[in-house]
C-alpha cells in the first residue's frame, strides 16, 4: 500500500531531522550508558556534566570522558537551543520538495545554504530528490522564496510545497 503524501513528508522528515550529511558507514558503538547520556542532553543541551551524571547513575568524571568521546566520535556533532518559529516572527511554514536536473546537487546544496529562510535540506530517494523545511514571516514571504528564488533557481526542476499548519517537537 502506498503512503500518502503527508505520511511521506512525515517520515523523511523525522529521518532526516538532524542530519545533513552523508550517515557514516561505521557507526560508533554505542551502549546503554552512552544512550542514556544522549537522552538526557537531547532533553536539554544546557544539562550540566553533573546532572546528567546523577541522572546516568555514573560519576561525573565518567560523565566528562563519554560525552568528550561521543564528541570526538562525531554521535554528539553540536550543542543548540529549539526556537519556537511562530514567536521568532516566523509565522508562515511549507516543506518545499524539489525535483533536481541530475547531477546538480553538489552546487544546488550550497545555493540552497544561502537562504536564510530554507531551515533543512534533506537529499532524499522517491518521487523527488530534496526536502526543504522553509519559514518566512508571512506567507508573502514564503511566497517569494518558493516562486522567486526556488522555482528559478537553475537545476531545479519542479517544485511542491506542503503548508504547516501546526508544529509539533517530538524531541
């Protein structure tokens, strides 16, 4: 059975939330204490060593060494904070999915970086090649990004926009 559209986006978009590259063939081994500590600073990135060592049941010491491995291993890749759009001033959002001309997503990628509106790029497989979260202040704006800037940019081939409605954050 085929999946709808929505169900789709829904999916591509969890999958490719938090990653912009290419997955490393050879993950790093990770065990229950290292997926603890990653539960706790997915929670919140403030979280001091110490807590999160208290809420590990390890000692802080230990603490330290795991999340500086996980750090160098590249499985913790940046530190950051989740914006609320709609109170940032960004009341209007679609994903925009793209059809791209054959080899043209190296140069494409970084035109698409340079928006400041475009949110997440995803390269993805299916009935079209790249997923973009875009946010503007309005839908004036977003109209602009989507039929000025996207629609002619050169490589892109056709476009579909999905409006939000309501974001939900499953982290």
């Amino acid at each position: 059975m085929a999946s709808s559209p929505a169900t789709l986006l829904q999916r591509v978009c969890r999958e490719f939330a938090e990653s912009s590259q290419v997955a490393d063939p050879n993950p790093a081994p990770l065990d229950d204490v290292d997926r603890r500590i990653i539960a706790e600073l997915t929670r919140d990135g403030r979280m001091s060593v110490t807590t999160v060592a208290e809420n590990v049941h390890i000692s802080r010491a230990h603490a330290y060494s795991r999340i500086a491995r996980l750090t160098g291993d590249g499985v913790l890749t940046k530190f950051t904070v989740l914006v609320d759009p709609t109170k940032a001033g960004l009341r209007s959002s679609a994903y925009v999915t793209l059809k791209v001309r054959q080899h043209s997503w190296r140069e494409l990628k970084e035109k698409l970086r340079a928006i400041p509106e475009i949110h997440h790029i995803a390269l993805v497989g299916g009935d079209f090649d790249v997923i973009l979260l875009v946010r503007a202040v309005d839908n004036v704006d977003l109209r602009r990004v989507i039929f000025d800037q996207l629609q002619s940019m050169p490589g892109v081939l056709d476009t579909q926009t999905f409006l939000v409605f309501e974001d939900v954050d499953t982290r």
